[in-house]
C-alpha cells in the first residue's frame, strides 16, 4: 500500500472481518509511527491486529540511529500488548503471545518489534521451541442465575428494546440474535456496525425510530456495543432515567460503565443469547405485536420514512443527499459490502443504504476516524475475493474524506479490486461554495483571507484519480448521470470505478455577494 496508515486500517478490518488479526508489516521510525492511527483505531474498536515493525539495530540504541525511536514504549498507549522478543529465539513465542493477545477476551491491537541485527542473525534451528498455531479464543457463558433474572427483566418489559452492536457482529451471533428478535416478536435497533445483523429491512428493526425507540425504552439490552457518545452515555434525555439495562459483554470492565445495569451477563454474545433464548423458552412467552410500544415505533417510522422520501423526491439541481442515497440503494447488490465515511455522507448514507449481512458495513467507527475509508475497501475486496468472487465493494466517501488517503486509488487499480468508489462532494468540509461564489471571491484582492479553511477547490474532479491509473471515472452532476454510471460500474467487473458525485454545496445557500461580504465581516470581527 502506498501509506502505513492506509495499511493499518486495512490489518484491522481483516481482522474485524475474519476474526484472525490481519498483520501490518512496517519501516522503523516514521513507519511505525504512521500505524499509530491505524491501531488506535482498532484498539478502540475492539478489533484485533497484529502491527510488526523493523527497529534500528539493538548495538545503536541510543547513538541516534537511524529512525530511532522508543517503538515498543510508544505503542503501549494504542495496544493490548508491546514487546520485543529477547532473541530471534523468542520470536515464534511472542508473536504466538501477540496473536493470542489480540483475539482473546476484548479484542485489540497488538505490536512486535523486530531490530534490523535480527535479521542477519544465525540460528540454531533445533534450539527453537515448537510453537503451535493459536487456537480460536474459549467461548465464555453468563452466570445461570444472571440469565434468569435477564430473562424475566425483559419478560415483564412494557417497552422493550434490543441494540445490536459490531460486538454482536464480530462474535457472529447473527443466528441466535436473528431468532430472539422473530421467536419474541422484540424491536431491534443496530449501531452503524451492527447494521445486518439482523437484515435492516426486517420488520422489527426499528432504525427509522432511532431517538424514539432510546427515549422510551423501559429495558435495553445491549448486545455488544457500549454506552458511549454513539449511544447517548444511556443518560437522560436520551434515555428514561429507570430504564434498565442488561448488558452483554465479552469484557467485565465494560459492564456498569456509565449506568448501572439491572443484569449483566459477562460472556460471548452468541454462547450468552443461546442461554437467553433456551431460558425465554422455558415458559410461553412473546411481546405482543399490537402493543402500544410497537404502535409509537411504527408510526415514528412511517413519518420519518416519509420526511427521507420527500427530500429524495426532490429534483432541484444539484442533487441533496437524500437524492444520491436513494438512487444508490435502487442499484446496491445485496451482498455487497458498504464502507463509508465523511460528516453528513455518513450519517444520512446509513440511514438509506441498506445492510441485509452482517459484517458488511465499515465506517468511522467508534474512533469516528476520517481516512479510513480507502484501506477498509482494499481489506473487504480482499476478503471478497477469497470467499465469493464477484462480490463488490462500495465505498462511499465524502470529498474531505477521501482526501486523506486517496491516493490508495493506486493500490486499488494495481491489484485490481472489485471496488465502485462514490465521492459525495459538495466542495468542502461540511460543505463549501459553488464556483460562482468562488469566481466572485477571486475579485476580492484578499481572496485568501475570505476562503473559509472547510471550502476546498469547487468541482474538483476526483474521477481523475482513478482515469490516472487506469480505472474508470464518471462526473455526473444529475439523477440520470448518476443511475447510468453506477449502472455502468456494476456491470464493468473487470476495473474499479469512482464516480464523483457533484451536490448542493450549501444546504442554504445565500446569494454570492453576501456570502463573502458575510465571511469578511466574520472574518474583521474574529
Ligand atoms: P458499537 O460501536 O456497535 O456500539 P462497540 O464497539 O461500542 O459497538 O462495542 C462492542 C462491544 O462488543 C465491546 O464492548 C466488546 O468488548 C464486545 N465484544 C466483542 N466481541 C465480543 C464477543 N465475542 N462476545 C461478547 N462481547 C464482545
Ligand atoms: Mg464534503
């Protein structure tokens, strides 16, 4: 890959995607410290990876070798585990320690450091212990007497509600959770990275009463996501001062964080919603359909579905967000994966594209990191590629957001990978001006101090990055333009494609010349 960083985000979702870390192998110095972003990513995530990195030779320590640096000390803050093997011996052994470190319990980002003398050192082939291959981590289940009372919480719930979280995706717990939610008739709601758990078309997910379903809920159970900013803290407003929690977690640290839960049920999410469902089983029971509850959801839902519609219907050029995200999810494949990141690209796209799989859905995460994108394509088409051929990646970025690793677009053409790029762009960071504002700014002769640093250049052709290698590129500033290009990217499996999306830069838009005069006179003021 063309940056370390790229590289690392990419380790990381093979590993949230296989479960087995992906490993990323980087330069001493400046190398490694390029993977910092991407370990603090998948620490924070929870997802595991193993970083390797080359260090200057262990005779120079000290004497300012070349790309010295503390390694071992400095990926102590983004890992689970950091060491450097005591001799080339000890290298099968950590590097097991490492693999082990990042699977087992909370999953996490791990980091072996490898000094160059390493490398040209003889060894004994026979003093080496056998190391076997890691195995996968134990399956952990909850307290029986805890499921009990989980069971009998959620029974006696007026107003239930499940959350799925990426936790629930990564342990695989789609089976057990996808027959909770039918058998118990119960309201779902996924995080971003929980979206396919349970198909976001199922009748029961209530995605489209999202502030509704947390407002009023009586009791919660989180099936592997946290009660942080994604989810409000689980404070008021957000949240009914009583509601009652019952957490599901691999990791007993996470249990009563922010709130204190009525249940908690320490163990893997897929063993645990098994124990839950042979419990709920015992006597007969489900929520019922026509309950007040499901009322309030469904009407909640409808009025929102509707107010998304409307924009979406709405054929004033350029094209809103709604618009874009309504004619991408007519042509989405199924089974494709959706990586997407970017301010309001993002947030809007989640709400429109939908996930029928899980462990289909990449984005900002909990870190809420921009750059991302790019590297999370490369690791799904890898993973594409491996186990269904033909499988496509969309990758839906804003304009900003591409920007920070777009040259990626290289590593994309150069192997190849079934990847369709979608560049959202409305010039700016958060939004920007149209050309006309930007001619009439030009005029002023402190052009410079009137650009507001979120505008960036008007209609740039990011398409062009991809033509540059070879891929194809679409500029399309309509509906029409828009369906036929993605039509076109789809069928065309044998390149990558990025299509560049022009849209309102401005939700609303002033007239020009106020608009400047507006940023100067904000500008005198600042
Ligand atoms: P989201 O962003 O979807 O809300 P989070 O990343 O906040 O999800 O939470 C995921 C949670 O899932 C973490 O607290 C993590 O410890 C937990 N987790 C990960 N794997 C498992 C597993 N196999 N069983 C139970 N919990 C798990
Ligand atoms: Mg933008």
């Amino acid at each position: 890959m063309r940056n370390e960083q790229a590289a690392c985000y990419a380790a990381s979702a093979i590993g949230y995607l296989t479960g087995r870390p992906g490993v990323c192998l980087v330069v001493s110095g400046p190398g490694l410290i390029h993977a910092l972003g991407g370990m603090a990513n998948a620490n924070v995530n929870c997802w595991p990876l193993l970083v390797i990195g080359g260090s200057p030779e262990r005779n120079q320590e000290t004497m300012g070798a070349f790309q010295e640096f503390p390694q071992v000390e400095a990926c102590r803050l983004y890992t689970k585990f950091s060491a450097r093997p005591s001799s080339i011996e000890a290298v099968p052994f950590v590097i097991e320690k490492a693999v082990r470190s990042s699977i087992y319990g909370r999953p996490g980002a791990c980091y072996v450091d490898i000094p160059a003398d390493f490398v040209n050192l003889q060894v004994n082939v026979s003093s080496i212990k056998d190391v076997e291959r890691c195995m996968s981590p134990p399956i952990s289940m909850a307290e029986t007497s805890a499921v009990c009372t989980a069971a009998s919480v959620i029974k006696n719930a007026k107003q239930p509600l499940l959350i799925i979280g990426k936790g629930a995706a990564y342990a695989h717990a789609e089976e057990s959770i996808q027959k909770l939610v039918e058998q118990y008739k119960l309201p779902f709601l996924p995080t971003p990275m929980g979206k396919g758990v349970v198909p976001d078309n199922h009748p029961y997910c209530v995605g489209a009463a999202r502030s509704r379903a947390l407002q009023f809920a009586d009791v919660i159970v989180l099936f592997g996501a946290r009660l942080n900013w994604i989810l409000h803290f689980g404070l008021p407003p957000r949240y009914q001062p009583d509601v009652k929690f019952i957490q599901v977690d691999i990791c007993a640290e996470e249990l009563g964080n922010n709130v204190k839960p009525a249940v908690t049920l320490l163990g893997d999410i897929n063993a645990v919603t098994k124990q839950l469902l042979e419990e709920l089983d015992k006597t007969p029971w489900q929520y019922p359909p026509e309950s007040k509850w499901w009322k309030t959801l469904r009407e909640k839902m409808k009025s929102n579905e509707a107010a998304s519609k409307e924009l979406a219907s709405r054929e004033s050029l350029p094209m809103n967000y709604y618009t874009v995200f309504y004619h991408v999810q007519e042509q989405l494949p199924r089974d494709c994966f959706v990586v997407s990141e970017g301010a309001n690209t993002m947030d809007i796209g989640r709400t429109v594209l939908q996930n029928y799989l899980p462990r289909h859905r990449l984005d900002a995460g909990t870190f809420g990191t921009m750059g991302v994108g790019l590297g999370f394509a490369i690791a799904a088409a890898m993973v594409a590629k491996d186990r269904s051929p033909g499988q496509r990646v969309i990758c839906v970025e804003g304009d900003s957001a591409f920007g920070f690793s777009g040259m990626e677009v290289e590593t994309i053409c150069r192997y190849n990978l079934p990847i369709i790029l979608l560049v959202v762009n409305n010039n700016g960071i958060y939004q920007g001006f149209d050309t006309d504002t930007w001619k009439e700014m030009l005029k002023f002769q402190d052009a410079a101090s009137v650009v507001p640093p979120m505008c960036l250049l008007p209609n740039s052709h990011y398409e062009q990055v991809m033509t540059a290698f070879g891929g194809k590129g679409y500029f399309v500033q309509t509906p029409e333009e828009l369906q036929k290009s993605l039509r076109q990217s789809l069928a065309d499996t044998a390149k990558p494609s990025l299509i560049n999306i022009m849209i309102e830069p401005q939700a609303t838009r002033k007239t020009q010349v106020n608009t400047v005069a507006k940023q100067k006179a904000r500008n005198a003021s600042a």
